[in-house]
C-alpha cells in the first residue's frame, strides 16, 4: 500500500522547489537594479500576487477536492480538454528543460572544489566530466523515485532542512553586521538614474521566477495524506520562501554598500560571507548552494513525472503513461521524464550551445497554467470573497506574463506545436476514442499556423 505525503513532506516539496540556485546570487541581482526603496516597494506588490496565486489554490483544493494535480485538472476542468493538455504539456516540457539547468548548475558549483587555473574539470557545467557527472546523478535520483514518491520525498525534506542550514546562518550574520547608514545611504537609487518606479519594474522581473514551484503541492495532491494539507503546505512555503527572500536582500545591501554589492561576483552571497566569516565562508555557500540545487531538481523530478501520469488518466497523454511500479511510482512517466532529459544534457555538451534562450521560453510556458489557476476559480467561485481571490491571482498571473515578455509567449508556441501531436495520438491509444471537438481543432490550427512566424523568429 502507497504511503501518502504528510504536510512537511509536501511543505519541504514546494520550499524546495522554489529554493533553488536563484536565491544565492539574490543580492548582486537586486542591488544591480534596485534601491532598498525600490527594492521594498518590489517585494511588497510581489509578496501580494505570490499570496493571492498561493491562497487560490488553497481555496480550490477546498472547494474541489475531487480534482487531484492541480495545474492540469484545474485547466482541463475549466477550459476544456485541449488547453488542459496544453497546461500539462508546457508544465511537463518546462520542468525537464529546468532540471537540466540544474544538472549543470550543480557541476558548474563543484568545480568551485576541483578546477584549478591548471585544469578545468567541470567548468560551467558543460564539460564531458560534467554530462558524465550529470548523468549519474539523474539516474540515481530516477531509481530513487521509482522506489516510491514517499522515499523520495522524505529524502527532499532532509535535504530541504540542510539548504536553511546556510541560508539561516547567512541571515543570522547578515543581521549581526547589518549597518543602518549603508542601507539608507543613495535611499532611493538617485546614482542609479532611473525612476524609483522603473526600478520597482526591474526587481519584478527578478521576482518574477522566484516562486516558480509554488504548484508543487498541488501537483501531488493525488497523493497527500489529507487534501487540507496540500493548501496549508502551498501557503505555509510561499510564507517561508518569501520571508528568506525578504531577509537575504534588504540585509545584504546593510551589509555592504549596493554599489559594491552590484559589482560582486555571482554567486554574490559567498562575497559577502567572506566578508562577515573569513575564507571559509565561500565554502559554505558553495556547498550549500550544492544541496540547495539537488533538493530543488529532486523536487522538480517527482513534478515532472506526475504531470504525464495525471494527463495519461485524464486520456490527454498516450495511455502507456498512466502506468505505475509495484511502488506506486509513475514508472513509465519518469522514464519518458529523464531519457528527455538526458537526451538535452547530450545535446548541450555536443553543441556546446546556450540553451538560456529555451529555457526562458519554456519557463514562460508555466505562468499560463498559473493564470488558469486563478482563472478557474474566478469561473466556479460562489463567494464574493472566492471571487476577490479569483481577481487577484488572475491580475498577478496576467502580470507575470506581461513582465516575462509577450515575445516569449508568442515564442512559446514552438515547444507547444510538437505537443499537439502527442494530444492527437493520445486520443487514439484510449479505447474510448472521442472525435475532436470544433474548437479543439481550431485551437489547433490557431497554434500550427502561429508557430509558422514563431519558428522563422526563433531561428531568425
């Protein structure tokens, strides 16, 4: 019998998720753009949206509970079965294209340990020492995963604990040397010469991708102990996340004066632990960042393969998909998942390419399932106060994509053109196989003929 997830196994999945490489060069990001002023008045409007998208889906798994993964029932449910695909499909391919830039990320991190000015082991995490690395550590953690969902997510809580560890001492000593008159020095940003409102924009373009990972409960709920706590775990982390984000940012600019922490190396909080803990400290959050990149890509493998079991169930994924081990794991989704993944870890090492611009892309490919989210519940809510909630969270979901860039959007449509072939096939592995709608095939045309110019620009 499955053992199901408690709320700190399910809180410990979405802190992790979000708490990944970004908030270690947090400081030099923020003070590269951004006064305190700018930077409190950023964080503020962001903490509002994150709280109203965290709180819909709170009231959601309330009021429908029967609709277990979230970011595609919630879609399916309220918008018919194409665009839930499509919520699925973006969701799946954005988490794989994720996990692979942690995978480099985490090489990238250990050769701060092995490369010397002699010899370049892991590099930025691109070297064929890194994709071999890379690749044991992805079927490591996929035969973790098979050993069940419940293993893997009470080894993430231990890893979710040792990430506090450095950024807790960070905030401690941050807070020890914090000195009043650097941080309300240039208050307002005057040296930076930009509008304190223009540089309010510039910090939520940073915030932006911050709390990517706040579904992560939600995603699961099929397998939550008790479905109150898939809401309590979503609000309890974004809570969390937001106060380290909060902390990590404002104290370091009292830490250092922001015109010196701008220029800082990345990741910017091992400077400033030097600073305030001597050689030892770059140690610290080097390793650190190491545990804090490992939790967040186990956290986002056992996302990634829900997705597909989920849609598969719903007949929006081939039906092979659907299917689970003897450890109630989504076997055959996890395979899909990871051979994706190790396939693009291949790609990369052989074209040495930077694949920042797809990842930005597919990243945009999760805010639309976001602005479902509270979508949905502006549709279903009887409630002024579930309707007020439903606004919210669908102004701060339109905000997102607007801030991430509508170019990205239209971009966008490239990765979803492959995925409509999936949908079609999908359709016929069912034994119960339904005609598509008018409106299906009319999404989907909309969608090949968009991709036509998207391509040209992409390639362009």
């Amino acid at each position: 019998m499955e053992k199901k997830l408690g709320l700190s196994a399910l809180t410990a999945l979405v802190l992790s998720s979000m708490l990944g490489a970004g908030v270690f060069s947090l400081p030099q990001n923020m003070a590269e753009v951004a006064s305190p002023a700018a930077l409190l008045i950023g964080w503020a409007i962001t903490g509002v949206g994150i709280l109203f998208l965290a709180v819909a889906m709170l009231v959601l798994t309330r009021i429908r509970p029967d609709l277990d993964g979230g970011i595609f029932t919630y879609a399916r449910e309220g918008f018919g079965e194409l665009v839930g695909f499509c919520s699925a499909w973006g969701y799946w391919l954005c988490a794989v294209i994720a996990n692979v830039s942690y995978l480099v990320i985490v090489f990238s991190a250990l050769s701060f340990f092995t490369d010397t000015p002699e010899m370049r082991l892991f590099g930025d995490g691109n070297t064929w020492h890194s994709v071999v690395g890379a690749s044991v550590l992805l079927w490591i953690v996929h035969f973790l995963v098979l050993r069940g969902v419940q293993t893997a997510a009470s080894i993430n809580l231990v890893a979710t604990l040792a990430k506090l560890v450095p950024l807790g001492l960070f905030i401690v000593l941050a807070a020890l040397a914090f000195n009043s008159d650097l941080f309300t020095l240039d208050f307002h940003g005057i040296d930076l010469g930009v509008p304190v409102w223009e540089q309010v924009k510039n910090t939520m373009l940073i915030t932006l991708w911050v709390f990517i990972g706040v579904e992560g409960a939600v995603v699961v709920s099929a397998r939550a102990r008790n479905k109150k706590d898939v809401g309590r775990a979503t609000l309890l982390a974004v809570i969390s996340a937001l106060g380290v984000y909060l902390l990590v940012t404002l104290l370091s600019m009292g830490v250092v004066a922001r015109p010196e922490l701008a220029e800082m190396r990345n990741p910017s909080m091992a400077g400033l632990m030097v600073r305030m803990m001597g050689s030892w400290g770059e140690v610290v959050i080097a390793s650190g960042l190491i545990v804090s990149v490992c939790g967040a890509y186990l956290s986002w493998t056992i996302m990634a393969a829900e997705v597909p079991l989920l849609a598969a169930t719903h007949k929006a994924f081939p039906r092979i998909f659907a299917r689970q081990n003897a450890n109630n794991a989504p076997s055959a989704s996890l395979w899909l998942t990871n051979l994706s993944v190790q396939a693009s870890l291949v790609l990369i090492w052989l074209t040495g390419s930077d694949y920042n611009t797809l990842l930005t892309i597919a990243s945009e490919m999760i805010l639309v399932p976001y602005f479902l989210v509270g979508a949905f519940l502006l549709k279903i809510a009887n409630r002024p106060l579930h309707k007020l909630i439903g606004v919210g969270a669908c102004v701060y979901g339109l905000w997102l994509l607007y801030a991430s860039g509508p170019m990205h959007l239209l971009l966008s449509v490239v990765l979803y053109a492959p995925g409509l072939l999936v949908f079609i096939y999908a359709r016929r592995t069912h034994v119960d196989n339904v005609m598509l709608k008018r409106r299906e095939l009319a999404l989907i045309g909309l969608l090949l003929v968009a991709a036509v110019p998207a391509t040209w620009m992409l390639v362009g």
